[in-house]
C-alpha cells in the first residue's frame, strides 16, 4: 500500500512539473482524429489520442509489474 502511495505522488509531483510543457505535446490534435464541422454542431473524436495515451499506460503499468 505504501509504495503505491509513493508512486502516485511521484507521478502526481511529475505531472505537476511538465505541465507548463503540455501546450507544445499535440495530443489532442493528432493525425487521424475525427473531426466534423456543420453549420450548427461540432463532433471531435479523439480515437488516435485515446489510443497513444493506452499505449502509453499500459507501457507503465507494465514497466512497474
């Protein structure tokens, strides 16, 4: 329990630090997310985002096993 603790800290402490670099990552903007403009609505879908960020937890959940 305690070293589950720690490392959500760290990673609470890291993300804290590179948040003022989050603006230059594209996420959210990549290459093959979905997006479609009408004349009254707006649909955005992220697929791409959604599957780098599982890429990238599952990595880590599978780096800390």
């Amino acid at each position: 329990m305690q070293k589950a603790l720690i490392i959500i800290g760290i990673l609470i402490l890291l993300v804290g630090l590179f948040w003022p670099l989050a603006k230059e990552i594209p996420l959210g903007r990549l290459p093959g997310d979905i997006s479609v403009k009408g004349e009254r609505y707006s649909f955005y879908f992220p697929i791409v985002t959604c599957i780098v960020i599982s890429i990238i937890v599952s990595l880590f959940f599978k780096f800390f096993k």
